[in-house]
C-alpha cells in the first residue's frame, strides 16, 4: 500500500540561465546550518567544476540536501542554458515539485519556458520566486502577471496555477511572500516548499524500484548511480535486478556495495534506504542513466522518456600539424578515445562514433556550448588535439528529402540595432516570426532558424549589439532544408613557410587584413595567421626579413608599428574556422590551419569539393 513520507522533499530548481538558481542554493544551504558558523564558503558553492564558476553557469545537475523543521529536503540545482536541457529533463523524474526562479527585472526568458513545460508535462507543483527583487528597474508586480501568463500558455492545470509567489533576494538572503513586509532570512521559501511540495510516495513493503536518473563518475569506485526510491527498501549487498524500459531485452542481476545518501554537499554511507529518499549507489560497473534496480522476483522497469538526440558534431583527431606533440601530455589517438569514452560515462547529451580514420572519432552534442565545454575540460587535463567546424546532423525523411535541426531564437536588443540584427540573421535563413517591446526600452525578436545559421553567429552578434544584446536559443524539431548559407565572407591570411613570425614579415602582412599572432610565435606552412578583408585567401610570408643594404641599418626595423593581434578565444575560434579549417588545441595554445596544408594539394581539393557540393544539391 501507498504511503508518503512527511519527513522529506525532493524538489528541483529550475530557470532560466543566469537567474539566480545556485546562488539561492548557497543560501538554502547556509540558512539550515550545513556550514560551521566560522566556516568560510566560497560564492556558488554547488558550481563544483572550474569552467562553471568563470563562467558563472552550471553545466551539470548537483545534488545537495538540508533540514528545516525535521524535514529533509533534497535539493537539485539544474542547469539553465539549452545545451544543457538534456541534464534538466532527467533530473525532473527524482523530485516531487520544482522551485521556480525567475529575475524579477528580465521576467521569463525562452529558457524559463522550456524547464517549466517538462516540469508541468510531468504534472509537477511549482513554488515561484521572483528573485533579485533589490535589483535596480525590478519590478516584481508584472513578472507576477508574466509567470502566470506563461502557465496558462503552457496549458497548466488549475492545481499548479494556484501557486504560491515568493520574493526573493537570493544575493542578501532574504525572502518574503508579501512585498510590503519586510524579511531577513529566507524561512518563507522554506515553509513554502513545505507545505505546496508534496512527499514522496511509496510502498515501502512492496519489491524496491530505483529509476537512475543521473551518473556520477569517481576515479576511485567508478559510475555512480543517483535515483530516487520509488517502492520498496534498498540495502547494501542485496541483489538487485537491472532492467530498462527503452531496452525490454536488458535483465542482470547485480549486488549494491555500497549506498549513500546526500546530507548537505555530502555524500553519507548508509546501510539501507527506504521510500522518497534520493540515493546514490556504488559498484555496479556498466550502470546507466534510464536503469531501473529493481528486485529479481519482481523485474519490473520504470516508463522513462528518451534523452534528447544531439543536433551538432565535430571531428576530434590527434593533431598533425609540424608543430605537435609539443605542449600536450596526452597526444595519442588511445589517450583522446579514452577520455571521449569516459565523458560519456557521465554525459548523456554526447555521442561518440569511430570514423573509418584510425585517428578521427566524431563528436555530436546539443549545442556549441555544450561540445566547447569539453573541448575546454581536456585541453586544461593537458590533452593536445585538433577539431573540424561544427556542423549540424541532417536526416532523411520518407520521401528521401533532406532534413535539418531547426531553432527558435529569442533576442533582446536596444531599439537601434533590431534593423542590423534582422538583416544579418536573415542572411542565415532565419525567419521573423514576432517583434514586441520587451523591458527596458529593448526590442524582443523572435526568429526562426536552422541551427548552422547560428553557427558562428553569436561573436557577430555581441559586436552588432556592441555588447548590450541578449540571445536565447531553443531547439524546435527537424524541418526541410532551408538553402545553402555562406558562414564567412572574408578569407583567412595562410602563412607561407615554416619559422618564428618576424615584425618586418608581420608589418607587410598586415595591410591584407586583421592578424592573429605577433612577433616571435611559430608559424607553419598552411597555418591561418589572420583574416583578409576579402572573400578569397591570401598566402603571405610572415617570417620575412630585411636584406640588409650598407644604407640602411636593421634597427630601423623596430620604428615599424604592428596593430595589436586578435586575439581569438577558443568560442571565437570555433566560430571562426571554415569547413576547409581545423583549430589546433593544444594546454597552452590555439590555432587555426587548413586540413590540407600544401597549397597545391588544396586548390585541388577546393575545385572537387565545389563540384561534389553541386552534384548533392541537384
């Protein structure tokens, strides 16, 4: 029989990227007494990885737990941006409600959509909190009206319209559910999440079920399953059966070394676990995401929907350019297959396929974001390899026509750049779907348009909006091929010969167009060294020197004035690359080059792929 557990809550906090999620999790956390009263706390705490905290987002769902009143209440702070949405969907099927954040100033955001529709379609209660209500232009009344309006068309039932609104400023750690009364901590949110989330329920006598919603991976005990009991007791050594809906063949028996369950930003040993209690187990080898530990007498899997497929790929191989094997401690083709396999074991969004190249394997994810992430992760572990131009996954349909990953795209910029911002995206086969006021004297665009038309779109669009502009993305499904689109206009300038680039060689060059390195960096034949201001590539000689004459002394060199390089980061530089282009990744450097270095070799190449390209469209 039934029963729920009052003692716990599991809930989830969704929204938008950049809303205030994990900084309202360190609060949550500091509040119910988790850290020492001397114990100094780092800013965004659950932003465990190196990349996360620079760039202040999360990239993967995080597990925490805290007490308030003598109730347990385990907390999942997700991430906010598309590329990621994989992380969201699976994390939804642990908790019993979500916590919805939204920026009392921007209001909802495309993202804040996308999260809250899994979240209804799973008939989940939400409590909304409407935080940075001290942030200057907040204005917490109408985003109120706008999350409301947002439920409605979502098709929300009258149940989860009748949420509670909280007020919040997670930064100050306070929360109030009125605005005209005053708050110093954040007890409201607490007793909020308490009495509109409902406990977990269970049968705690019937056979155990564990539907693993996410991977954790350790060095020391390997993949870690994290799940929440459905039904029954689980125990350390019990035997349990592994089985999976989406694979009806899939039945193992397996034993549980060890169990733990989450107690602040712990992980705590337990002997057993019962109903309602999000647990993470240990010593199952080839566990997945979607796997339910059930007992053998009763193998019965829970129904879990599939991971979203990806949309973009891009080739990883080991680098073989003259100047590799320098910088990187792990330059092999072994050493680069290993760690695509073991991201993997943790990344359910990722695909990774052998090519017919022994030294070439192909990479698909949700998003640009979401491979530049990896690519960023190995290059720090002191891996050194190359990548090709992300390119998105096509599809055929019944009738054989040719079908491409569309997006929708929503942008935020002030008045006087919506024209230029129209035209560019336009250029890319996007098409205008709406245009409104949104806050804050800025214009809101909607746009659909095919996902490669955003490839290598948002360093344009940072420069067009001269910083100020906003853009979100959401995937919407395959559609027909939209026409072919030119990603660059300009050339590359591609170095001639091998040497160290040299001022007088780099002075001359410069009048071709925008350089990409300075004096004394070591350049290849083949090497991209800058971009022309036409649409053809130029070779030049950077490493030129001045003959000396009995006239002139080689010092007048130094009068020569070099403008500053650009100097590309690796988003930029993957934006940057052609499809005749790869980008060298090494722990310390960037470069740009083409695949086929020998200039003669590449004119031929070119001709034959223009006319392979023509006889595809045909």
């Amino acid at each position: 029989m039934k029963k729920s557990r009052e003692d716990i809550r599991n809930v989830a906090i969704i929204a938008h990227v950049d809303h205030g999620k994990t900084t309202l999790v360190d609060e949550l956390l500091k509040q119910s007494g988790v850290f020492r009263e001397n114990q100094e706390v780092q800013e965004r705490v659950m932003d465990s990885n190196a990349i996360e905290k620079e760039r202040g987002i999360t990239i993967l769902s995080k597990n925490t737990a805290v007490t308030y009143k003598g109730v347990k209440i385990n907390i999942i702070d997700t991430p906010g941006h598309a590329d990621f949405g994989g992380e969201v969907e699976r994390v939804l099927k642990m908790v019993n409600g979500v916590i919805l954040v939204v920026d009392a100033f921007e209001g909802p955001m495309p993202q804040t959509k996308f999260v809250l529709r899994k979240a209804l379609e799973l008939n989940l209660p939400a409590v909304v909190c409407i935080n940075k209500v001290d942030r200057p232009g907040a204005r917490p009344e109408h985003v109120v009206d706008e999350v409301l309006e947002l439920f409605m068309d979502l098709d929300a039932s009258d149940e989860q319209l009748d949420c509670p609104f909280i007020f919040a400023s997670a930064k100050n750690g306070t929360a109030t559910a009125n605005l005209t009364v005053k708050n110093k901590d954040m007890t409201p949110l607490f007793d909020a999440i308490l009495e509109h989330i409902p406990a977990p329920e269970g049968d705690p006598d019937a056979g155990a079920q564990v539907l693993i919603s996410t991977i954790d991976y350790n060095e020391y005990v390997g993949r870690i399953g994290i799940g929440k009991i459905d039904n029954g007791t689980i125990k350390v050594n019990q035997e349990v059966a592994i089985v999976n809906h989406h694979e009806p063949d899939k039945m193992r028996k397996v034993k549980i070394s060890k169990l733990y369950e989450f107690d602040g930003l712990n992980k705590v040993e337990v002997t057993s676990a019962t109903v309602g209690s999000i647990v993470a187990i240990s010593g199952i080898a080839d566990i997945h995401i979607g796997d339910t530990l059930c007992s053998p007498e009763n193998p019965e899997a829970i129904p879990f929907q599939k991971i979203s497929e990806p949309t973009i790929s891009m080739d990883f191989m080991v680098n073989d350019s003259p100047l590799a094997g320098q910088e990187g401690k792990f330059v092999t083709s072994r050493h680069i297959r290993d760690r695509l396999m073991r991201e993997l074991n943790t990344d359910v969004s990722l695909r990774v396929e052998e090519t017919d190249k022994t030294d070439s394997f192909k990479v698909s994810g949700r998003g640009e974001l979401h491979l530049s992430v990896l690519i960023e992760n190995m290059r720090r572990e002191g891996y050194e390899f190359a990548v090709s131009k992300a390119e998105v996954i096509y599809k055929k349909d019944e009738n054989g026509k040719l079908l491409e990953p569309m997006e929708d795209i929503y942008v935020d910029v002030p008045d006087e750049f919506s024209g230029t911002v129209i035209q560019k995206l336009s250029q890319r086969k996007g098409e205008l779907k709406s245009m409104g006021q949104a806050a804050g004297g800025y214009t809101r665009l909607e746009f659909s348009i095919p996902s490669r038309g955003l490839i290598g779109y948002r360093g344009d669009f940072m420069t067009d909006t001269k910083g100020n502009g906003i853009m979100n993305s959401e995937y919407a499904g395959y559609a027909p091929y939209k026409g072919e689109i030119q990603y660059r206009k300009q050339g590359s300038l591609i170095a001639f010969e091998a040497g160290e680039a040299i001022t007088y060689g780099l002075f001359n060059a410069q009048e071709r167009g925008t350089l990409f390195i300075k004096p004394g960096d070591k350049v290849y034949a083949g090497m991209v060294i800058g971009q022309t201001g036409k649409t053809e590539d130029v070779e030049v000689n950077v490493c030129k020197t001045k003959h000396l004459t009995n006239t002139r002394s080689s010092s007048s060199d130094e009068a020569l004035r070099l403008v500053p390089p650009k100097i590309m980061s690796l988003e930029q530089s993957m934006d940057f690359i052609d499809t005749d282009e790869l980008l060298e990744v090494t722990p310390n450097t960037l470069r740009i080059r083409k695949k086929i270095l020998d200039p003669t070799l590449r004119k031929r190449a070119s001709f034959a792929k223009k006319a392979a390209d023509a006889a595809l469209m045909q």
